[in-house]
C-alpha cells in the first residue's frame, strides 16, 4: 500500500485541499447519507465501549464529536484534522472540546497521548502513505478503535474528494495486528442499496459533484432524498459491500484474531 509520491509539497497541497474543502463540504458531512450511516455505526461501537476519553481523526467539522458529546456526555473529546482552519473553527464552535492540527502522513504527532478509543472515517483512503497512517492510529489507541474506509471501486467521486487507492480486509487486519491491535470486527458493510448508491451517483459524477459537494446549502428536496438513503441503508447487509468497518481493542491477552467478513 505505500506510495513513493510522498513529497512534502504533495503533502502541503492536501492540506490547502481540505482548508478549502471542509467550508464547501459543511451540508455534505451533516445531510448525505454516507456520513450519517458512518456515524451511527461509530456511535454504537463506543457505546459498548464506553470510554473516558475519544480522539476523532480526521475530525473535520466536528460532527462526529457534537453527537458523541450526547451520547457519552463524561467523555473527554478531542478532535485532529490536518486542516487548520477547520481546527481553528471547531475550537471556537467547541469550548469544551480540545482540537488539534495532525497530518497523518507525518511523523510528528498531536497530540501524542494515548486515548481509550480512537475513531477514523474515510481518512487512510486520503493518506499518501496508508501503512504508516495505520500504525500511527494503532500507537494512539488505548483501547478500541473505530475505522472506516472504502472497499469498493475507485469512482470518479471519490478521487474528486481525495482518494488515492481503495483497500480490503487482508490490507488492514494484518497491519493493525502487527501494530499490537486485536481486530474484532472487519465487516464489508453496504450490500445491496450502498454498492447501487455508489454505482448511480457516479453515472454523473461532475453533476453529483456539483449539487452535492458544492458550498450551495441542501435544499429541502435534497435533504429528503438523503434521508431516504439513509433508510435503505439501515437495511444494507454486512458483507459484499463497499464500505469496510473495522473494530480492533489493544491485546491484553493471547485471544485468536476475529473472522473477517466476505
């Protein structure tokens, strides 16, 4: 999964990519249905965890986190984007919450200290160097983490937004293993209704992109066409899909890895 492309200044684009493109994505993150279903399924997990204190990678605008705040309202958050700006806004949206700047691609970390789960959504899909991204996730996790990315084809909407390559359980699993994490979960969710989803908005991508990912707010149309998304989604089975959860608690004993779904 390495890439040898890895330049500083490929590296300086991407985060002037995401300055610009987290104000744009605002209604994107909040109302499309992709996002939502990822958030719902994160949630659950660290509901069963329950942890004292959550690190959201790839944080954007906080999301994630607000919902988490409610959730588990004791929890300690703290949120990483490798976009400034957006680092800048959410701690001024979030008193309570503690922000900070983290290019998964770079050695130098912040914050460096362990935290008792670790969530990252449709990040390493972005990262030039995805192996080495991983192994920093795992050295943040104290207890569980909480992973997404896509599995599925590489569609013309997806490397709009910033994927570089699409991955499958045996790229994953193995590495998180290695990096002292015992997977529990690997689940290829989003048979059958996510896989058509994903197959239909890329019929138009430029014309998807222009109504969905634009900085135009969703309109009241837009917003009830997502939610009904979202409830073919709830029925997507958790196999053959193209969306990859992956749940890994650090190893405290000689337990066998969890099975990997189709």
């Amino acid at each position: 999964m390495r890439r040898d492309d890895n330049t500083q200044d490929e590296r300086l684009a991407r985060a002037e990519f995401y300055d610009a493109s987290w104000d744009r994505w605002q209604d994107m993150i909040r109302y499309s249905p992709a996002p939502r279903l990822r958030r719902e399924k994160a949630l659950g997990w660290l509901r069963e965890h329950r942890p004292a204190t959550v690190l959201d990678v790839g944080c954007g605008n906080g999301e994630l986190l607000s919902e988490v705040q409610r959730v588990l309202p004791g929890a300690r958050l703290t949120g990483a984007d490798i976009s400034p700006a957006v680092v800048a806004a959410n701690a001024a949206r979030f008193p309570g919450m503690a922000f900070a700047v983290m290019n998964l691609d770079e050695d130098a970390q912040a914050p460096m200290e362990r935290h008792d789960a670790v969530v990252c959504m449709e990040v390493v899909e972005h990262c030039l160097d995805p192996e080495a991204a991983l192994e920093r996730l795992a050295a943040l996790t104290g207890h569980v983490l909480v992973l997404s990315v896509p599995c599925g084809p590489l569609f013309a909407l997806d490397r709009q937004v910033g994927h570089t390559l699409h991955f499958a359980p045996a790229d994953i699993v193995p590495l998180l293993e290695r990096a002292g994490l015992r997977v529990e979960l690997a689940q290829r969710w989003g048979f059958p209704f996510f896989n058509l989803y994903k197959h239909a908005i890329n019929l138009r991508p430029q014309a998807m992109a222009e109504a969905f990912l634009s900085d135009k707010p969703y309109s009241a149309g837009q917003k009830l066409l997502a939610s009904a998304a979202l409830a073919a989604f709830r029925l997507c089975l958790p196999w053959w899909g193209y969306q990859l959860f992956v749940v890994a608690r650090r190893k405290t004993s000689g337990k066998a890895s969890a099975g990997t779904t189709k």
